[in-house]
C-alpha cells in the first residue's frame, strides 16, 4: 500500500498556509518598519488571497 504521499497531498497547502501566516504574524509583531513590514504583508496576503481564489472567485 502506498500511504507516504497521502499526507502530504492532503495536509501539504494548509501547512504551507499556516507557515506563512505564523510568520508573517511574528514578522508584524516584532518588526518596527522596512523589511519586516513588507515580509509581514506578503506572508499574510498570500493566504487571504488563497482563500479570495478558492473561497469567493472561483465559484463565479
């Protein structure tokens, strides 16, 4: 039986997302401004535009 691959093509985008949204909420939580606050908006606007795409965009 070939059970490896399983996990990961079921648990693989919701871990990458939840990743990045951790990191991106440390990266606004401890950064005061420049590089920090443009890798805050990136790592969190990759989820919210994830869910716009799969949630709201696509059933049109």
């Amino acid at each position: 039986m070939k059970h490896q691959g399983h996990f990961w093509r079921l648990w693989g985008w919701p871990i990458v997302l939840g990743l990045l949204t951790a990191v991106g909420l440390v990266s606004a939580l401890f950064s005061d401004g420049g590089l920090g606050d443009a890798i805050a908006w990136v790592t969190l606007g990759i989820p919210v535009a994830a869910g716009l795409w799969f949630g709201w965009l696509r059933r049109t």
